[in-house]
C-alpha cells in the first residue's frame, strides 16, 4: 500500500510540474532560512554551555547607587568580593577573580611576540572552569607569583614544536616569569578569551602589603565568579550580601557616597543578556537572537502556507480523481495516507534542496552574521535534531488540512460535476494571503527601521571632530624613568611634519568607554551626602583644541597656568549633575575629589564619547601630561602610505619594542555599530527570502485562480471588455488582500520598532514613509507577480477561452 501511496504521489508531482516546482522550491527556501537561523540561534545559546559545574557558577557584578539612584552598572566588582564571599558563606565552594590587563610582549631568545588578551586570574580558574590545561597542573598552575599559563596558538608562535613547560621568557621587557601551564584556545562559545594568564599571586604581590586586592573594597575592576555548592538557592545568598557589605565596606562606601549592590548573575546567561561596564568581551543580544528566531518561523509558515494555499486551490481540478477513487471502494482514511504521502514526499524533496541551499548560502550567512558555521554542522545533532522536526512538523500540517478538504468530497456530486469551491476555501486561501503579505511588510519594516536608525546616528554631529585622526595604541614596554623625554621629544619630531596638525595624548579615545568610574565627587564643603559618580579622563595640554571641543565656559588646560594640575574641565550635563544650570557658574569652584581638591577652569558642551545607543556620559577631563595613554595624530595629507611609514620610523626610534599598531579614529568609532550593521543585513536577507516565498505561492494561487476564471474572462471580452479592465479584475482582488495585510502589519510593526528604539538613548523618528514605501513595494512586486498569468489570460482569444471545459 505504501508503495502504491509513494508511486502515485510521484506521477502527481511529475504531472504537475509548476505546482510541484513552486511548493519545493518556496519549502526549499523556508526550511534552509530556517535552519541557518535555528544554527546561528543554536551558536549563540551555546556559550558557556560546556562547563561541568556550569550550572553553578554564577559571576558576583554590581550595581553603583548615589543618594539611592541607580548611577551605574557594572559587570566588574570590587576586588574583595569574590574573596570574602568564599570566607564568610559556607554555600560558596569556591571562586575565581579575573581582570583583563590589555596586552604585552614577551620574548624568548631571539623571537618577540605581541599577545592581545592578557588576563590575571586567580588559583582556581582551571578547576572551577572547565578549560582544558594541555601541559600543567590544573590546580597549581596559577598558584605562584612571576608565573605564566600560555594559549596554545601562544606557544606554538613562540617555541614552535619546543615544549614550553618549565621555560623562562620575558615580559614587558622587565620581569622573568616561568610557564607552568598551556591550555588548549578557548573555544569561540565562551565570554573568556585569554591568549596568556598571569596568576592574581604575581597581582598581589607587587600590589605590596598594604594594598592587598583581596580585602580592597574601593578597588574595582575585578570579574568574580562564584562556584556554589550543590542545591544552593542563589537568590537566598544574593540576600546575604548587603550584610557582609556593610560590615567589611560600609565606612568606605559612606565616605565616597557610592553604595553598591553585589548581585549574582547566571554563566550560562553573560553572552546573551548582559551588557554592563567592563565586560570581559563584547557580548551578544538576547532580544536579537529570539527576534531571527521568530523569523524563521514565519518563513517556514509562509512556505507551508503556500503549500495548504496551493493544494486546496487545486481540490476542484482533483476532484474527479477522490470521486472514482470512492466509487471503487478507497477509504477516506486510505485517501488522507495518500495526499499526506504527497505531502511527505514534497517536503522530502523539498529537504534535499534545501541542505543543498545551506551549503552554497553558508559563506554569506556567515559574512553577514559575523560567525564562522561551517559544514561541520552537518555531523552534529543538534543540526539534524530541527531539520527533523521540520520535516514532520511540514510534513504534517501543511498536508492534514488538504488531505481532509480533498478526501471529503462526495463521489455522486464529483462524477455529475456539482463540485465548486466553497465559500469557507475560498476565504481561507485569503486569510492565509494575508498572513504572508502582513508577515513580509512586517519584516520589511523592521528592516527599513534598523538601517534608519544606523543612517541616524551616523549622521549626528558628535560635538567632537575624529576626521583624518591616527591613532596609536599605547606603548607597552616604557622606562618610568625617561618615559616623559621619550614622549615629548616624539611629540616634537612629529609636529615637524608639515603634514601633522597635532600631536595628543589621552586614557581614552572617543568610541571607548571610560573604565574609571569615580563617585564621591562633591563641591568643596559640601556634605558627603551629596558626591556624584562620574567618568574620568585623562588628556594632556593639546586634546581639547585638537578635537575641537566647544568650550561653553572658562578656558582650556594651558602650561602657562603652574596650578593647572588641580585643575579640571567638566562637560555641560557633569555641570549640570553638580548643581549648575548655567555652565560660567560653575567656573572657579573647587571640587573634593578623593579628598584632592581641584578647581574647574572649563565646561565644554557635551560630546559623544561613544555610540550614540549611549546617552552622554557625565564626564571630568583631568591634566596628565605623563599618560601612557593612545596618541591621536590630527593629518592634513592624503598620502597616508607615505605619512604612515614616518610616523612608524620615529615611533621605532623613541618607544623600541613596541609593535606599531594604529588605525583611524573614524573606522574606530563606526565599529560601534557594526553589531547592528550585522543585524540589519540579516534581518535584511531573510526578509526579502520571506517575500520572495510568498511571492512564489501568490505566482501559483494566480495561475489557478486564472485557470478557473477562463470562461469568465471569454464571456467578458465577447461582450465587449477590454484587456486593461480584465487585468485589472484580476489585480484587484490581490490588491485588496495586499491592503488588509498593511492594515494589520502597521500598528503592529509600529509598535515593534518603538520598543526596539527604546534602546537607544538617541533615536530616530518614525517617519510615514516607513510604512507607506514597504506597502507600495510589496504591492509592485505581489503585481508583477501575478501580472505573467493575468496578461496572458486577457489575451487568450475568448473562442478558444469558451471551448475549453
């Protein structure tokens, strides 16, 4: 019977070719977006997955309070924290303290290596976690001070095919330190990325013993991991903080009015949903990643709808066929397994095709996405586990509704002709139209709006000038001693040039987040009650007229000023966080910073120091002539080969063994919005396959919907109708279905979008022509679609048109 099912199926589908090629194909295409969606989705929920006490690590971050309001949130902590937890609470079985330190270069014998991410981290990192040591003892490889643990890339670069363990090499040109430990590189699926670990001993001791990181509550930027032990409530736990907070912290925290609140955050959920000061990398967005989700599945429902659209509007033509099959003695049941065998052999098909789609699509996907899916995926489970599920799942709903439509037909009406569709079909097949069309404007809205408000923010003034601007990571090999000579005698050459306009030096660079978060600021003799959190930054004499900083008050930092080291220059909304509404007032006041006293001698307006997804920073510019900072080099060339390779020579020549490393501060600053680049051109991608599968069902329903309008369509040119009128006929009652999609899809979208905007402090409005423009370009192409079969309809010469039965 089986095969009976499968032969039939097969000369159906062969017989009719347009119908079988639309519904595989549009299948083809839903299943293969979906299953590249559902792997990137897959990818994304992974990280940090394939830790054995996974389930029980959770990382100790804070939140910053002033006078009771929530000022900052921060993913580092205090340095103590993860320390005296495991001290004082018996549910903490153990904990792991990590801080990113940049980078370094190290040297063994003749070979000299830069390595980017360099961490410190304490005893424990290789036992709670479950990152694989290649060399070394998991749990004394990070136990003693001048010590090092290696990547494996590190090492491979460094002693080739030498064993590493044992061996002696130089960091920063300063300290021998000894490699007790290789570990295996991380995988891509983790928030940690360390190409070299530094043990928190050699932290702790050269802090010196009055500076000791495990009780420094002040002292921030640590990233604290708990490991819990089995069964133990992390909400309770969380609960015991403030306690032990207060008693260890408390004083210190009144004093500098910067409270703070120790939460605890799942590891499994870092990637996906946290999005806070010094994180340890770049993380990805929950919201996104269950939105893609969302459109694979209404891709794939469009296919299948397409499919149930399809087969139903074909009922009429097969109904003879269910007739005599009655009238022989099948079965309704026997007819369902039939047209549901139909169904599984087309998606079957429809399967093959789309494995074929992934594999050629799968390097754009991956361009576009920013991830690196490779074929390998086809030998995981976790691939075929959703690619059999929407097999079955296609298989059987997109077929169980024709099946039943088809097998319910009655033998006696079939075989005298009495069959028409019905009303009930006939509405369906526009509901499910509608569905498509509503679903496609909604994406395509959505995608209007994500590159929108890209082209907004890029388009803002940033109230700071990054344009023809170098900039030169800092050194990292210095002698503390000449390092000031070294700086201001490379300044010197530079401005020789007469293609350098200026030569600065700063902590940070616009596009970059400030680390240093200071609280407890207050106006001098003013209650402690009153201290503000703001950003510090450090800048030399020359930053502020480099980057055109607008003043709106006082003056600049000038060498002509002896007490300009206590002085500082505030932007507009800091002034305004200390009290002042106009910034002249706040000009001369003199601030409590940390017990120094400054005078504030500037106010600029405020500037954008990063994305504008970022409200404006309250921010202090602090006079360091001495930072080790980056250098930002104002050009005045378009011969940048040329100015480039001298500004390397005389950076070789004043900071030797420091790899030159620059780029443009523009390209810099735009890399900000490269993660909703990313996500615009996905969403873009499968927003079109989206229109593109409906249009494909639409090409189909037209054809049969002609088809069967044929005498119609005689009747109507014999009597006089033009072919104009008669194409008309047949677009207006797509048009129709076309226009109630835009009416459903519209308030819908609207409020889509406002909500994804709420994310950005500084946003783009919503313009008209965001909804109009995707509603008049679906209705063009749901035309031009239809427009093949209505054309040649209307110019089918009408004798042939009557005669046909």
């Amino acid at each position: 019977m089986l095969r009976n099912y499968l032969k039939i199926a097969w000369r159906n589908l062969v017989r009719n070719r347009a119908f079988s090629a639309i519904n595989i194909v549009g299948l083809a295409i839903g299943v293969a977006a979906c299953v590249l969606i559902l792997q990137y989705v897959a990818f994304e929920l992974s990280y940090d997955n394939f830790h054995a006490n996974g389930d029980r690590i959770y990382r100790v971050r804070q939140d910053r309070y002033n006078e009771g309001k929530l000022s900052t949130q921060w993913a580092a902590g205090a340095q103590a924290a993860g320390y005296s937890f495991k001290g004082a609470f018996h549910e903490v079985e153990d904990y792991v303290n990590v801080l990113r330190r940049g980078s370094a270069v190290v040297d063994y014998k003749e070979k000299s290596l830069k390595v980017e991410k360099v961490y410190i981290a304490s005893q424990s990192f290789f036992t709670v976690f479950s990152y694989p040591l290649m060399a070394g003892n998991p749990a004394t490889a990070l136990a003693e001070p001048n010590t090092v643990v290696l990547s494996e890339s590190v090492a491979q670069r460094l002693f080739g095919r030498e064993n590493a363990l044992g061996k002696t090499i130089q960091q920063n040109r300063k300290e021998a330190v000894k490699i007790t430990g290789v570990f295996k590189d991380f995988p891509a699926n983790t928030h940690l990325q360390p190409d070299y670990i530094i043990p928190h001993a050699t932290f702790v001791s050269q802090a010196g013993p009055d500076n000791n990181p495990n009780t420094a509550w002040q002292w921030d930027g640590a990233l604290s991991y708990l490991l819990l032990r089995p069964g133990v409530n992390p909400r309770a736990l969380e609960a015991k903080f403030p306690a032990l907070v207060d008693k260890l912290a408390g004083a210190e925290h009144r004093k500098y009015r910067s409270a703070a609140v120790y939460l605890l955050q799942p590891l499994r959920d870092i990637h996906l949903y946290s999005h806070f000061m010094m994180e340890a990398e770049p993380n990805g967005d929950g919201k996104t990643v269950y939105l893609l989700l969302a459109i694979a599945f209404f891709i794939v429902l469009i296919a299948w709808v397409n499919y149930i659209n399809l087969a139903t509007a074909r009922a009429i033509s097969r109904a003879k066929e269910v007739g005599v099959r009655k009238a022989v003695g099948s079965l309704r049941g026997q007819l369902i397994g039939q047209f549901m065998t139909e169904s599984v052999l087309l998606n079957a098909l429809a399967v093959v095709l789309a494995l074929l789609l992934v594999a050629l699509t799968l390097p754009t996907f991956n361009e576009l996405s920013g991830q690196q899916l490779s074929a390998s995926l086809l030998y995981n489970r976790l691939f075929w586990l959703p690619l059999t599920g929407l097999f079955v799942v296609g298989s059987f709903f997109s077929g169980l509704y024709p099946a039943f439509v088809l097998s319910g037909f009655k033998p006696v009406a079939v075989l005298k002709g009495k069959v028409s569709t019905s009303r009930q079909g006939i509405n369906l097949r526009k509901s499910l139209v509608v569905f498509q069309f509503a679903a496609s404007l909604f994406l395509l809205v959505g995608t209007l709006a994500v590159f929108q408000q890209i082209s907004f923010m890029r388009k803002q003034s940033l109230g700071i000038n990054i344009d023809q601007t170098l900039v030169l990571n800092p050194p990292i090999v210095t002698n503390d001693s000449t390092f000031m000579r070294q700086l201001a005698a490379f300044k010197e050459e530079l401005l020789r040039q007469s293609t350098i306009r200026s030569v600065v030096v700063s902590s940070i660079v616009p596009g970059q987040g400030s680390d240093f978060n200071a609280g407890g600021i207050r106006l001098k003799g003013v209650d402690e009650n009153k201290g503000k959190q703001y950003r510090i930054m450090g800048i030399d004499h020359d930053f502020i007229k480099a980057y055109d900083l607008k003043l709106l008050a006082g003056r600049n930092f000038s060498k002509e000023f002896g007490s300009d080291p206590k002085a500082v220059v505030f932007n507009k909304i800091a002034i305004q966080q200390l009290g002042f509404a106009d910034p002249a007032q706040a000009i001369g006041k003199q601030i409590d910073f940390w017990g120094d006293i400054f005078t504030i001698v500037g106010v600029t307006d405020n500037f954008h120091q990063q994305s504008l997804r970022d409200a404006y920073d309250p921010l202090i510019l602090v006079l360091k002539p001495d930072e080790r900072g980056f250098f930002s080099i104002k050009l005045n060339t378009s011969d940048l080969t040329k100015q480039i390779a001298g500004i390397r020579a005389e950076w070789n020549r004043f900071f030797p063994g420091n790899p030159f490393e620059y780029s443009f501060l523009d390209e810099r600053f735009d890399n900000q919005y490269r993660a909703d680049q990313r996500f615009g051109q996905v969403f873009g991608f499968f927003t079109l396959l989206a229109i593109l599968v409906a249009c494909l069902g639409l090409f189909g329903l037209a054809s049969f919907t002609t088809a069967q309008r044929t005498k119609e369509i005689g009747v109507r040119k014999v009597l006089g109708a033009s072919v104009g009128s008669i194409v008309q006929l047949l677009y207006q009652e797509f048009a129709v279905l076309i226009l109630v999609a835009f009416v459903i899809a519209t308030p819908l979208s609207w409020y889509a979008v406002t909500r994804w905007l709420q994310g950005y402090a500084f946003r783009t409005d919503l313009p008209w022509w965001l909804f109009v423009i995707p509603f008049l370009l679906v209705l063009l192409i749901a035309l031009l679609t239809v427009s093949f079969q209505s054309v040649k309809a209307a110019l089918m010469n009408p004798v042939k048109s009557l005669r046909s039965d």
